[in-house]
C-alpha cells in the first residue's frame, strides 16, 4: 500500500467515512493492515516512522478543526492559521456602541453619532500536549496498532478545546464590571433563572445556546410546564424531555434553547477531581457576534523516545488558543448543590 493510499485510509477514519469500494470496517481493517506493514518490527517503524507520523498528523489536523467547528462552532469563531502566522479575529466595534446607546436614549434630547467600523484583535496560541506508550511486543501481538493513536489524538485534541473555552470563561467572568442580571446561583436548578440569563443573552444575537457538563444537565431534568399543585403531586412535564432523559439520561433542549454538553473526564487515578466545573453552565448568543474564539497555530507536532525496555513514548503538541470578546452578552449558571470535584488549581471564580 502506498503512503498517498494511507492517508487517504487515515483520513477517512478520522472522519468515520468510507470511500468506494470500502466499507467502514474495510476502511479500519486496511489502515491497521497498512500500518502493521509500516511497523511490523522495531526496525521497520523505525525506517518508516516520519511517514507513519505524516499520516497521522495530517489526519488530525484536517479532522480536528472541523470536528470543533461542529460542536461551538454556533457560538465561536475557529480559525486555522501557519506556523508563526498572527489569528486575527474581527469586530464590529460601532454596533456594539449603538446596542448601549439605544437602550439608554430618552423621549428627546441631543443624540450621539457613531460609525459602523471594525476592529482587529490578536488571539495567541500555546501548546497542548500529550504521549501514549508503544509496546512493540503488543504491536506485534495486535494488540496495540497505530491506528488507535489517530483516533486518540484526534478526541484528546477536540476535548482540549472544550476545556480551554471552559477556562476562558472562567477567567473572563471574574473580571470587574460584569452585570448582576449575566449571573445565576442558586442551591438547586431554577428554570425561571436560567430563563432570564437566556432572555438576557437573546438581546444580543437571534438565539442562546446553553454550554455545560453533564453533571448540571442532569440536575435540570425535565422542563416542569405545569407547577405542582398544592397536595404534593407530581407536576407536568413535556414528553420530549422525559423521552431524551430516558434514551441518553439527559435533555437536550431547554424552552427552546439547545444544549451543547461538555465532555467530562477526571484527571486523577481515584476518579475524583474533573477537568470541567460541574457546577457551571454558560449561556452563549447565537447569531450575532461570536463571543467565543478559538485559534489552531501550525501543524500536530510529533516525535518520538525509545525507553530502557524498548517501549516506544509517542509524544504529541499543538497550538491552540482561545478568547472571550466581551462580558455583556453571554451569562453564567451556577448550581452550588451539585458536588464540587474541579480541580481547583484551574479554579478562576
């Protein structure tokens, strides 16, 4: 198989397509094939190794930024730039004067002008990393493939993203002169609350869209549409939402505004600490001006370190970069009764 073939091969699994003649499962059965030719031995991935590392990091790099536009990309920007190139990401600096203006004009009085222009502001990136240990005895048993490395750099590299926006909007939320009405907390989910953080958000796009872990999707449950009476009986709930929450555990839609769910992991062996705050959801505009940016600098960098029993350590980086453009748009939810398991060196609020 030739190395243009093996590309093609790796791409398509990143995207989980298939080309003629191919089905999926040919598709992934070809690509550990090919890739055990490549490094059936040590010293065969050893002759081949930068080919094999070309594959991969084109796979990633094609796949990832679209898999991230997919999931934020309705209410964040993603660019791509080269190697050392500046992200510049525009905006409309007039309109968001005339929004403040309008909504504090009187019956009468002197008016203030104002231009509809733009302005630019640089978005820097830095790196994220990660490796993964390759015992060759194992590769040579099937029981490890390079193919697995592919699928892994591509999530490890998407789920990155939803953790740095997560952590812009933390940092960018404890800043001075954020508005009282942008902010929710309560012990418990109050669907009145989360509505006026939407009503709020609204006003700045066509549309909300409400950005959490899974954790405080959960402690949402069903939109209750009827109150519960007086004798303690249960209240009335859409069917939709008792449906979702019996397929997939969670709802997916909120009086109109769609979820987007934060993927959760932990980052300790005891499974007790998370990388995402489960007790925060963002409301974010739709529509308008993204207040999300997202930046992707230069290529998946890869290389690779041979340890003292022949294992082989595959490390990885990119840049990335994220922003939050203004603290007047969008709004935060706090449920201080779910249990707290963040990491609290990554704790901005």
């Amino acid at each position: 198989m030739t190395i243009k073939e093996m590309k093609e091969l790796a791409l398509c699994a990143a995207k989980n397509e298939a080309p003629a003649n191919y089905s999926m499962e040919n598709v992934q059965d070809a690509l550990v094939e090919g890739l055990r030719e490549m490094a059936g031995s040590v010293n065969q991935f050893m002759k081949n190794r930068y080919d094999i590392y070309e594959i991969i990091i084109q796979a990633a790099d094609e796949v990832v930024p679209k898999k991230v536009i997919d999931a934020v990309g309705v209410f964040a920007d993603v660019q791509q730039v080269g190697q050392g190139q500046k992200a510049l990401f525009r905006t409309r600096l007039g309109r968001t004067r005339a929004r403040k203006f309008l909504t504090q004009v009187g019956l009468s009085g002197v008016y203030e002008t104002f231009r509809l222009d733009h302005g630019y502001f640089e978005v820097s990136a830095h790196a994220i990393g990660g490796a993964c240990t390759i015992d060759f005895e194992r590769m040579l048993d099937g029981a490890e493939n390079m193919a697995d490395l592919v699928s892994l750099l591509v999530e490890a590299q998407t789920d990155a993203v939803y953790q740095e926006v997560q952590k812009a909007l933390r940092a960018a939320y404890g800043k001075a002169g954020v508005p009282a009405n942008n902010r929710a907390t309560g012990a418990t989910f109050d669907g009145a609350e989360m509505m006026k953080l939407i009503s709020t958000v609204r006003a700045y796009g066509s549309g909300a869209v409400i950005f959490a872990p899974p954790e405080f999707v959960a402690a949402m449950g069903a939109d209750e549409i009827a109150p519960m009476p007086a004798n303690g009986a249960y209240g009335v709930y859409h069917p939709q939402d008792i449906d979702a929450i019996h397929n997939t555990g969670y709802i997916n839609l909120f009086r109109g505004t769609p979820i987007v769910q934060i993927p959760q992991s932990f980052i300790d062996e005891n499974n007790n600490r998370t990388w995402i705050d489960p007790q925060l959801a963002y409301v974010l505009p739709t529509g308008g001006e993204k207040v999300v940016k997202v930046v992707f600098e230069g290529q998946t960098q890869m290389y690779d370190f041979v340890n003292r029993d022949q294992s082989m350590e595959i490390h990885t980086y990119k840049k990335l970069g994220t922003a939050i453009l203004t603290y007047h748009n969008w709004g935060i939810y706090k449920n201080s009764g779910i249990p707290q398991t963040y990491a609290e060196e990554f704790a901005y609020i």
